[in-house]
C-alpha cells in the first residue's frame, strides 16, 4: 500500500492512513511504536514486513480504554479488570484470550492476546481516532535498538512510515507483560511494573518466567534471546573487570561506577534506575553511530525491580544474534 508523505502528520490523517490499511509510527511512555488496525490482517501483516518481524513472534495491541481492550478479548477476566484499573493507562500489558477478530499474525497463532492502553496523550488520541485498537510494535527494524525518539525512527524507515512526533519517551524501555490467561498470574517480561506491585492489585502471589512455548511460538513479546541489539558487537561486563581489563582501541565504553578516566570513549550513564532506562536506548544508538569496535556496558549492580528489566535489556542487546 502506497504510504503518506512522511512529514508530520496530525492525529486525524494519521488515524485515516490506518483506517486505510497503513502504518503511522507514535509516540508512548516506553518506545514508539509502529501502528496498525489490530483487526486489519493485511495491514498487521504489512507491520511485520516493515520490521522484518518473524511470524512466531507476537504483538502487542494497543487500546484506549479497559472498554476497547474487552473488545481484543473472548474473555475478560476480573483479575485482568483489577489490573488494568490499577494500572492503565500505563507501561504494563495484560496477557488475555484472543476475540475472534484478531488475527492469528498478531498472537503468532496463539490462542491469547497481549493488550495495553500506553500512558501517552498523542496515542491515545490516536487510537480514539481510529476508533479501535492498533498493534503497536516498536518501531524499528527487528532486533535493533528500540526508538525512544522521532528521530529514531526516521533514522530507521526514512520515508516509509509517516511519524507522530510525542518527544522523547518518559519510561524508556518496554512495558511489563503479564498472564492472566491461567493461574497463577506470571510475569512473561519485566519492565516498570513490579511483580510485587501486580500482586497486591491482585491479592495474589505472581510469579515470574516465561511460559513453555509451542514449538516455534512465542508466549509474549520481547523474549527473543538477542534483542535491542546494536550493529557493533556489544559485552555486557562488571565494573571490577571493566576497570581492570585494558580497553581495546576504538572501544565505546557505558560507564557507571567503574572508575574510569575520562574520555571521548566514555558515555556517562546515570545512576539512578529510571535516568538511566530513559537514556539507555538513545545510548546504545550513541555508541554504535562511532562505528566502534566493540561496545561495553558496565553491569549496572542495583537490585530494584527496573535495574532487573534494564539488565534484562542489556543482556538481550548483547547476546548473539540469532
């Protein structure tokens, strides 16, 4: 399907150009995402030939109320009600059984859904004024670093996919995807949303780990073993061997802790754990625009639940590519 001119659209063209079938990247609290009708098939399946996306990886569809989320769904449970009061909008998305509407491409033929109403004004006006949910994946190629910008995403479709321009993205890494498709409830990906906090909306322990797939099927997004990877080969290593090991020239170094001598080389990173989510994707795109040799991110040590979800993204951006 031929595309709209790439300049910034306004909320209503970008809506007629996914009620037409097309695609419009947007803005939300966690990355951009690349919209699409959720019950368009040819237009979800448009998404997956932009990213690159394999077929057995799901997506996430985007709603602007729990009363449109109920329409994604073939059931909606008490236990998904609880949490999406408790926190929709916001960066956590709720496993369901899929409605008959959705397509198999975005469940990975899979019998549930992931659904999330996005903590982000420009999408939800958005998804208001294409009058049902769009699909929402992260807005780059597959695999790559996820857009936490406009810019990111020009960089990476150039004019193939027209953008609203929301700013920089608050949270900065994705959303928090939970079952409560079967009991007990469990956290498939972490991100903001604490399994802690999931439980006590629930009254209910919450466990975390991914489910056992179907073969060559995937239970939620974001699981893939290599993920937000840069170009450049990329480590993840402790502070103590970072400061101890001699760097390599042309080596890109995020640094944190490890004391370090200061260098063009050396991207500061920020100590707290919400800066540092904020800043690590346009980091990562930092270090690998130099066309390093190597990339090497310092460990971060801290034990809250989001220094787990920013690890977990560090350890993803740096195993091999599949």
């Amino acid at each position: 399907m031929r595309q709209h001119p790439t300049s910034q659209p306004t909320v209503d063209e970008a809506a007629s150009i996914i009620r037409a079938g097309g695609a419009v990247a947007f803005p939300t609290e966690t990355v951009y995402g690349l919209g699409a009708d959720a019950f368009n098939e040819a237009a979800v399946e448009r998404v997956f030939a932009l990213k690159g996306r394999p077929a057995h990886n799901p997506l996430i569809v985007h709603v602007a109320d729990e009363a449109m989320a109920r329409h994604a769904a073939s059931a909606w449970s008490d236990r998904a009600a609880r949490l999406a009061r408790a926190f929709w909008p916001g960066p956590l998305t709720i496993v369901v059984p899929k409605a008959q509407r959705i397509p198999s491409a975005v469940t990975a033929f899979g019998a549930t859904v992931a659904v999330r109403c996005p903590d982000h004004p420009l999408a939800l006006a958005l998804i208001r004024a294409v009058g049902g949910p769009i699909v929402g994946p992260s807005a780059n190629p597959s695999g790559a670093i996820s857009p936490t910008t406009a810019e990111h995403v020009r960089a990476a479709f150039v004019d193939r996919v027209p953008v609203l321009d929301g700013g920089p993205c608050a949270i900065g890494i994705e959303s928090t995807v939970v079952t409560v498709a079967e009991r007990p409830a469990r956290v498939l990906r972490i991100g903001a949303v604490s399994a802690e906090a999931l439980g006590v909306a629930l009254g209910e322990d919450v466990i975390i780990g991914a489910l056992p797939a179907a073969p060559g099927a995937l239970p939620s997004p974001g699981l893939l073993a290599s993920h937000y990877a840069p170009t450049a080969h990329t480590e993840l290593v402790d502070a103590r061997d970072l400061a101890a090991r001699a760097i390599p020239p042309g080596a890109v170094i995020l640094a944190l802790e490890a004391p370090l001598p200061d260098s063009p080389s050396i991207i500061r990173m920020p100590r707290e754990a919400g800066a540092y989510a904020t800043r690590l994707y346009a980091a990562l795109r930092e270090a690998d625009a130099r066309t390093p040799t190597v990339i090497l991110i310092e460990r971060p040590a801290g034990e809250s639940w989001l220094w787990s979800a920013i690890r977990d993204r560090l350890t993803r951006a740096c195993a091999p590519r599949e």
